[in-house]
C-alpha cells in the first residue's frame, strides 16, 4: 500500500472511531439549543450510535428510561435510521414508546416511523384541547403505526388508533365508557383521526390535525341507555342536538 494510501486509511480509520464513540450528551445539548429548549434530554449517557436517557421532555410531554440504537450506515445515505424504545408499557400514568424512526439528514423537518407503537396517558392527551367542558379523563390512548411519512406535511400514514379503558370522572362519579377505536391516515397534507363506531358513546367523528399542530373536531354523540343519566344530563348543558338527536362536536 502506498503512502498516501495508508495516510488516507488512517485518517478514515479515526473519524470512523470518532463518530463511532460521540458522546451522546454533546448531541442531547444541540437538540436542546436547536429546539430553543423545548427538547430536553436529562442524564444522557452512551454514545451517539447506542445512548440512554434517564428521561426526555417535549411539549409537555416526558419519557422516561429512553434507549435508542443508531444505524451507521444510514449516514451513508444522508439518513440517521433510529430504533427507539422508552417509557413503561405497563404502567398506565407513563408514556410508552417502540419503533423505528428515520430523520432526513438534510431537512430535519422529514422524518418517517414504521412499526411504531405508543401509549399515552388519556389526560395528558386531552389536556392539549380546548373543550367545552373540563373533562378528568383516565385510560390510555394507544397509537399503532405501520407507516408515517412526514415531508413535512402529512404524505402518508398507515395507522390505527384506541381510547383503552376510557373512564371520565364527574361530581357524582367515575363513568366507565369503555373503549374506543380509530383509524390513522393524511388527507391533503393534513393527520386525519376517523373515529369509528361501536362504542357506548355512539360517538364518531373527524379529528384533523396541520402541520403547525392546529386542530378542528367534528363529530356527534348519544350516550347509550346503559350509562349514568349524568352522562346525559351533562351533554344537555354543553351540546347542540341534530335532526337525528345526536350531541353535534364543533371544535
């Protein structure tokens, strides 16, 4: 091998141990400068390719114990392919998270998920709309992903969607209304969430979501005759009846 051959050798022998070893802490404070702090990673530990965080927050929202296992040769391709795991599966008050991200190196703003799935505590949810009423809700939103595209809009997504053991607690008592399902898909850019029906609520609707994270709800209601009349009463005082007699959602 000729010198400049083996000086070549070298020098890409030492920015593969470079990367290779990249303290994951270093990247955990860039994405929380770039985010302007909205991103915060907490006793990051590891390296930029196998990492841990005792906990991340964003938008309100936090995970704990996060792991994540970055494909090297994804660089390659100017994409960082991520499988990613964290949270608690088993304990309703905490999120839980598992799949596989990959993040468009060149516009961060490009991502895609694939066999993804997530659970998030009901009232964390709900307490991200405004609704007409305040509602103390219990239970888990589970979110199932085949595949999501985000370019940055909504491109594609294949994905289903559950309300698991929805409670709403009232003065007189908790209401147990059972569960509910969805299904996940975009539409002219946007998150679509189409509820559907089957449920004690008798509820479907429309939940539609923008990229800038802007939402409207449209959807109707009638409590079934197995649950608590204040159920009913409550819908009197805050919901509008259609011709059919269902409680109309405009949000």
């Amino acid at each position: 091998m000729k010198t400049w051959q083996w000086i070549v050798f070298v020098l890409i022998s030492y920015l593969v141990f470079l990367i290779a070893y990249f303290p994951a802490s270093y990247v955990a404070a860039q994405i929380h400068a770039q985010t302007n702090q909205q991103v915060n990673l907490m006793q990051v530990t590891g390296t930029l390719f196998n990492g841990k965080a005792a906990a991340i927050e964003a938008n309100g929202f936090r995970v704990n114990n996060i792991e994540w296992s970055l494909n090297p040769l994804s660089l390659l391709l100017l994409n960082a392919e991520v499988s990613l795991k964290g949270g608690a599966i088993r304990d309703s008050e905490q999120i839980y998270v598992d799949g596989e991200a990959s993040v468009n190196l060149l516009s961060v703003d490009s991502f895609s998920l694939t066999d993804t799935q997530i659970f998030v505590p009901a009232k964390a949810v709900l307490s991200q709309f405004k609704l007409p009423v305040a509602v103390t809700a219990n239970g888990r939103f589970r979110v199932n992903i085949d595949q999501l595209e985000m370019t940055p809009t909504c491109t594609l997504l294949q994905g289903t969607g559950a309300w698991l053991n929805a409670e709403v607690d009232t003065p007189q008592q908790a209401v147990n209304l059972g569960s509910f399902n969805a299904d996940l898909s975009c539409q002219e850019g946007d998150l679509t969430v189409s509820i559907n029906e089957g449920n004690n609520l008798q509820l479907t609707g429309l939940i539609v979501v923008d990229s800038t994270g802007k939402y409207s709800i449209n959807g109707q209601f009638l409590p079934n005759d197995e649950l608590p009349s204040v159920i009913r009463r409550a819908a009197d005082s805050f919901f509008q009846r259609n011709g059919q007699g269902f409680y109309q959602i405009r949000l």
